[in-house]
C-alpha cells in the first residue's frame, strides 16, 4: 500500500481502516540537531537569560516516581521508596528557586503549568502543598494560569486532593484507561470499577472552581467495542468530569505490555482497523453527548476545562523544564534534563541547572508546530501560513493533497483551506509528518538548507 494513504491494486481503500498500514509516530515533528554535550550547559546559561516575549509560555515539573509500574507505560523511571518525597520536594523547590530570576522566565506571564510523571501524586500531600506553592510564590503566574496536576485513581485521595488544592491546582488530569476492572487490572492498574467511580465521584463532589479530566485508551487487550463503549457510556453518563482524552494505545518496543503480549501472557492488543471503529465511536458518542473537542483526542464537557498546556506545547510554545527527567522547549532549542535521580541531586545543590541534553531546532520548525497545531483542530489555512511564513505551502504540497483526497483522507476548498474527513481525523498524525516530510525535501532540492 502507498505509504502516503493512496490505492491499494487499483481498488479504493477504506481510507479510516486501511489508508495506512499503521501509524508512523506518535507525535509529528522535524527532529532537530543534537548538541554535544559540554555545550549543552552554556547554550542553556545563554538562552535563559535572554528575555523571551512569546505571548504561550509554560512550566512543565516532573516527578519521576510511581508506585508501581503499568504495563503500557513508556514514561516509567523509578519507584518511590522512603524518603523519597521529602527530598525530590526540596531538592525541586531548590531548582526552581535557582532559575526564577532568569530573563526568559520573568519577561512575560506564564500562563500554564503541568505537573507531570512518573506519577506526581505519590509524593506526600504535604510536598505537593509546598511544591505548588513555591510555584506561585516563585514565578509570574497570569491571574487565570492553569495549573494542571497529574493524578493516580488509586494513590489519589481527599487529603491529596485537598492539599494540591490548597496549594493552588486547578486542574487534575487522572489516568483511568478504562472502567472495566478486568481490563485495568491486567494493566497494573490497582482499583476496581466501583473504586474508580466513588474516586472521581469524591472529587466531583468536592470541587468548585477546579477542573476533573481523565484519560481513556482505546485498543487495550481484551477491550473488545462492546467494552471500550461501555467505557464511554460509563464516562458520559456515570461521572462529572470536565474532560477526557481518548487515546490510542501505543505499544512501546521495551514496555511491559509488549514483553507480556510476546511471552503468550496477554492477547495482542486490537489491531489498527479495530482501534480505528473505537475512534469513530469515540468521536460519535462524546458529540451525542454534547462534549465540545479541543483537539483530536482532547474533548471537554464544561467551561473549566481549558486544556491551555496541551495546547499550547503543540504549537511550540517556550516551556522550562523542571525536575528530574523533565523536557522543555526554548529559544529554538529542546532542553532534556538529567534522568538519573543521584546525578540530578548533585547538580541541582550545586547550583547548576541539570541539563544532560539539547537539540536545536530546524529553522522552519515554527512553520511546523503551527501546522500540526493546526491539523489537530482539523482544518488548515494553507493560504495564510505559507503567508505568514513566506512558502506557497499549496503548491509544495500539492501531490500530496490531490491523493488524500482522492483516497477520502481530507477536502480542500478553493481558499487554500483543507478540512480533514473523519478518516483524516484518525490519520492526522501521519498526514502531519508526511507533510513535514514533504516540506523539508523541498527545502532540501532549492538549496535552502
């Protein structure tokens, strides 16, 4: 089959089953260029105190630590032991102290922060308190900043709760993956159906101003249609929250989950053409529900939910990473910080920021966050970006448009707008890449690189 979603012996494919064997990344991008690491520290000592005035800006905290692994997980680092939470807080709090007065975090309001893992709520209610607030007392939070904390179910209770609340979160992302007890549980995933359901109920019932989300998978093994429906109707009907992403299980080469499918200990997970009926579903069910959509994945029920930080990070904007482990973006530049937690320790009290890698951005990679921002809403202005970025974007991608929508991928109106189909919508991150792909030959063969 073409690789670029076309026909297949001459016979039109399904283009939402079949226009591509499988998806090609999980998210789009151009890559970049790897600097060597003794300029990592000096290009960030540069970049950092260099006033940054882009009007999206953001904070993302790692905390590397769960308590237990999940299969499907490809983001685990370590478990937390004794002492754990007291220390990484200090350590943290430290770090952010060490970086507030830079000239590229205090020249514009950040207007997001994330607090993500690893699993941020292992730590201590107490830490979380005094985490959040060095966050607000040490940096230029605008007055409407979101303020996202990631969440457990099962290590998630009222006095966690109370106390991120108290110290100042505003949102509460909690990884459910699916209601279904069989399902969770062969995942790692500890409570049961009825737990889950009290959880989010507690916390429904508890908030004001604070926005519940949670997230779904859809392909997971043994998660049949009939299950992954119930998941959504249990979702819409049986719960308050705010809202929901609904993603597509990535199997990850070394995560548990792959080592247990190929050892016989768990059935395959659903194959593309299943996991493309559950996106269809999802995209039916949550709009007959009445759930607004932010992005492909991303759907929100009530006003709370803003979904700033996502959206924010898909279209490039600056972000200063936090934490052990934690990315972000700067200047033209991604900034990976130290992943082993002892060297992490000895930096930070050194008084170093903990660097360990970076990567300088292509020189159109504007041009790219803008798009794939862009395809994430499901509709392109090809016409104004070219503009904006100086390119005739319709005639560089021309070939490529003509075939997707001939194969049913996408439509394109006479305004150099494109608007995905539903087919589309489940393709977008391939369609992105080829794209990027597309542009960046053509930048090659003019000579402009």
């Amino acid at each position: 089959m073409d690789k670029r979603g076309g026909e297949c012996l001459g016979e039109v494919v399904d283009p939402l089953r079949c226009a591509f064997d499988r998806k090609i990344t999980v998210h789009a991008g151009a890559g970049g260029q790897p600097l060597p690491r003794e300029e990592v520290l000096p290009t960030w000592e540069v970049l950092s105190n260099r006033p940054d005035a882009s009007s999206r800006r953001a904070l993302y905290i790692h905390v590397p630590f769960c308590r237990k692994q999940c299969l499907y997980c490809g983001f685990f680092m370590r478990n937390l032991h004794r002492d754990d939470s007291p220390c990484y807080t200090g350590t943290l709090i430290k770090e952010m102290d060490q970086v507030s007065g830079l000239s590229a975090v205090i020249s514009h309001p950040i207007h997001a922060v994330y607090m993500g893992g690893g699993t941020p709520t292992a730590l201590d209610a107490g830490d979380l308190k005094r985490l959040l607030e060095a966050v607000r007392r040490l940096f230029p939070l605008a007055d409407d900043c979101e303020i996202t904390v990631e969440a457990r179910a099962a290590d998630f209770g009222k006095e966690k709760f109370q106390a991120c609340v108290a110290g100042g979160a505003n949102r509460f992302s909690i990884g459910v993956q699916s209601f279904n007890t069989r399902v969770r549980q062969q995942m790692g995933r500890i409570m049961n159906r009825t737990d889950v359901l009290k959880m989010l109920t507690t916390l429904t019932d508890f908030v004001d101003n604070s926005a519940i989300v949670i997230d779904l998978i859809y392909g997971l093994p043994d998660q049949s249609i009939s299950i992954w429906e119930d998941d959504l109707r249990t979702l819409t009907e049986e719960t308050g929250v705010d809202g929901v992403d609904l993603y597509q299980l990535n199997v990850f080469k070394d995560s548990l989950l792959n080592r247990a499918v190929n050892r016989g200990k768990l059935p395959p997970p659903a194959d593309i053409s299943c996991q493309a009926e559950m996106f269809l579903r999802g995209r039916e069910i949550m709009t007959a529900a009445h759930f607004r959509r932010l992005s492909m994945s991303h759907w929100g029920r009530t006003s709370r939910e803003r979904n700033l930080y996502n959206t924010f990070i898909r279209y490039g904007a600056t972000c200063i990473p936090l934490g052990c482990g934690a990315g972000g973006r700067l200047h033209g530049h991604y900034f990976f910080q130290e992943r082993d937690l002892k060297s992490y320790y000895k930096q930070v009290n050194a008084g170093k920021k903990p660097v360990a890698m970076a990567v300088r951005l292509p020189a159109c990679s504007p041009l790219f966050r803008n798009l794939v921002g862009q395809m994430e809403g499901g509709k392109v202005n090809l016409r104004a970006l070219g503009q904006q970025y100086d390119f005739d974007l319709e005639a560089i991608f021309s070939p490529l448009l003509e075939q997707w929508e001939q194969t049913g991928l996408l439509k394109r109106h006479g305004n150099g707008r494109i608007e995905l189909t539903v087919a589309g919508e489940f393709w977008n991150v391939n369609l992105a890449q080829y794209l990027i792909d597309c542009f960046q030959q053509y930048h090659q063969e003019d000579g402009q690189s």
